[in-house]
C-alpha cells in the first residue's frame, strides 16, 4: 500500500472538514456548524461520524478567523482517541472555494504526499453513514475524483429569465451531488490553485473545480439521509429524526444527604458558595451533583454512585464531584443515548440558594452538555423541621429524564 492509499479503516485519508461558513439561511443563532442539535454542536456530531467508522483516518477543520472558541468547544465533547485524529485548524477565505483552497494547502504544506486520498466533507452534514465514506475512501483511491450521488426523482425545468420553461433533461442522466467529495490531493490542490490563478468565478462544490481544471469526475451511490443543514425546517427535521432513534425514554430519581462540620464553604451544583459551615464528606460533598448523578444512573440501571466510586477508595477523597456527573453521562453515551433534562431541588436553610442559582445551572448544564433551557434547580425549607431545619445539614432531590435507543 502505498504511503497515501487508504484502506477501509481510513488509513492515510485525511478529513478535509469545511466550517468556515456562517450560515444566514437557518436563520438566527449563529453559525449552523455550531448549532445544537438534539444536545450536541452539528460539527461534533459530524466529526465523529467521519472519525468513528475510519479509525485510522486523520481530520482537518477549515473554520472562520472568529470561531476559533466555537471550535475547540465542539470538539471538547469528543473523546481524546478522536479528539487525537484532527489537526489543528486552517483558517477559510472569503467563499467556500477560498476555504476548501486554504484547507488543502495546509495539507501539502504539512508533507501530506500527492496521492494522498482527502474527503471533503461539509461540517453541516452530520449524518454521513458508514457505507458512504466506504465509498468515499475507495473512489479516492481507485478514480482520483469522484463524488456521491443521488438520483433525481422531481423533473427538471431549465428556464430563462423571463421564467419560460427552455428544457427538459432526463432526469435518468441526473444526479443531486453530496459531500464528502473524494480526490487525490495533488489533483484537486492543482485544480484549485488553477482556478484560483485564472480569477475563475465561484464554482458550487469540488467536482466542479476538478471539472474545469480538464479531470474526468465519476459519481458513486449516495445516501438519501446524508441532508445538508440549510434552512431552519431542516434543523426541526433533523432534531425530529434523531429524536425517533431514541424512542426508549426513562426517568430516574436520586436523593442525597450531607451534615454540616467545618468551613467556610459549600460545593452545591460545582459551584463554590461561601457559607460559615462546610459539608462533611469523602469528596467535596456536592450534595446537589451526587443526587443528579445517582438520578442519571437511575435512569440506566447502573447502581448508585457508591458502586462505581467507593467512599473506601482513598483516590476519591476530596475530589470534584463533577468527575462522577461526567461519569454518569458517559455511561448513558456509551450506551448510544442522551440526558434529555434534569430537575432538582435543595432542601436547606441556609446558605441562600437564589442569588447562585443561574451559575449552579450554567455550571451543571457545562459538566452534563446540556442547553441551559434544559436543567431546573429549585431550592426549599423544611419549615425549620427535621436535620435541615435545625441547619445540622442539606438535602438534595433530583430527577433525570433519559432517551436510549
């Protein structure tokens, strides 16, 4: 094999993401690349679909000069094998075709040889499936250019200006193009730098570059749920889809208690509040994250947090309860699903939960990756009856809502 081929597993392919887009037509809320969808930032979703099924495969993202934060925080979610498979960014130029240009100069500029195989791929395609980019990898390989297809089932009006109908094609001649578009780098990095130095007018995708520059461009399958994010209705539709893939959904509930001793503070939902006494207990005693997290592995059936982090293992004592949270979400990853929503309440008198309530929420929705619209803290008294009306502790209830496929 030779030092660019790819394999099935990806190796030496390279990931030619393109996220330098800012996405006017979805409308307001910011770039689409880095929009949430059903939880996860587009761009997350898309990166991991590409670097799951080629393991051996590396990635490279062409962002905006402003987006370099949006970014690292779509990639933060990753797991640190994939997050180890892309390369730092390139920065994009004005088009598309500016950006695609940069990307793949980048690429030869870091030693990528000539016959190395890139799939460029749009960051707003999140659903790329496995046997796609099975082709993909192939076609680079054994056409040099070669782009996924779908056939075209409406007919096709040519018109004029003036909005006369002035063709018909034959709709069995079409095909609707996708991405990811599947080259050698040497002959789509010569294809851009050409059109680039004839001051060509903006091309629509790769194919069309390679077209101009005089290379023969095939077409191989490609898939109907591989939709390009565009509008609005399709970011509804795509949310919908997703949310059908987990119709298994569950509820689990957690309680935990902590008595006051010493200090001068309290952890409550990973944030530091000052208080004139402390929680007593092996870790920080986040009494508000440990009932979250037993609510989430509830909802799993995977014990309680006892199980996996033993209050007798010394490794735990004093440690972040944000470590076990993660943990717990992790599990519910790992199993394919996703935290739909939390909703707890701290029982207490003392210390006032209302003026920390926003930042307890923003740092528990940071920890689970979730929006902030979607985790609810509430806070009572007991009357001054019971422990914590004597302020002799703090409780805490929480319910986590689960979907699972």
């Amino acid at each position: 094999m030779g030092q660019g081929e790819a394999s099935e597993d990806g190796s030496g392919a390279i990931f030619l993401v393109v996220a330098a887009g800012r996405g006017a037509r979805a409308g307001d809320g910011g770039p689409k690349q880095y929009r949430e969808l059903a939880g996860r930032q587009v761009l997350t979703r898309t990166l991991e679909s590409l670097l799951k099924v080629a393991p051996q495969a590396r990635a490279r993202v062409v962002i905006h000069a402003d987006d370099l934060d949006l970014f690292r925080a779509a990639i933060a979610p990753l797991t640190d094998e994939l997050r180890e498979k892309i390369d730092p960014p390139v920065f994009g130029g004005a088009t598309r075709q500016d950006s695609v240009c940069n990307g793949l100069e980048a690429l030869a500029a870091a030693g990528a040889p000539e016959d190395t195989p890139v799939l460029i791929h749009d960051a707003a395609r999140p659903f790329v499936g496995p046997g796609l980019i099975f082709r993909a990898l192939a076609a680079a390989r054994e056409k040099g250019a070669a782009i996924p297809g779908t056939p075209v089932t409406d007919t096709i009006k040519q018109v004029a200006e003036d909005a006369r109908i002035v063709g018909t094609p034959d709709r069995a001649t079409l095909r609707a193009a996708q991405t990811p578009q599947a080259f050698r780098l040497g002959l789509i990095l010569a294809s851009h730098r050409a059109v680039r130095e004839d001051g060509c007018r903006e091309l629509t995708d790769d194919a069309a570059v390679a077209e101009w520059a005089g290379h023969c461009v095939f077409v191989f399958d490609g898939e109907s749920d591989n939709i390009k994010l565009t509008t609005g209705e399709d970011f509804l539709r795509a949310e919908a889809k997703l949310l059908n893939n987990l119709p298994d959904v569950r509820t689990g509930q957690g309680f935990d208690v902590h008595a006051f001793g010493e200090g001068d503070h309290v952890w409550l939902g990973g944030v530091k509040v000052a208080h004139t006494q402390g929680l007593v207990g092996h870790s920080d005693a986040d009494v508000l994250l440990h009932a979250i997290t037993d609510a989430v592995l509830g909802a799993i059936a995977e014990g309680d947090i006892g199980a996996h982090f033993p209050p007798s293992d010394p490794q735990w004592r004093g440690a972040p309860s944000e470590l076990f949270l993660r943990h717990a979400v992790g599990l519910v990853a790992a199993k394919g699903g996703r935290v739909a929503h939390i909703d707890a309440t701290l029982i207490c008198e003392k210390p006032k939960v209302g003026p920390h309530r926003d930042a307890i929420r923003a740092k528990i929705a940071s920890i689970m990756q979730l929006p902030l619209d979607r985790v609810a803290v509430k806070a009572t008294t007991s009357e001054r009856l019971g422990f914590t009306g004597r302020q002799e502790g703090m409780a805490a209830l929480a319910m986590a809502t689960v979907r699972l496929p």
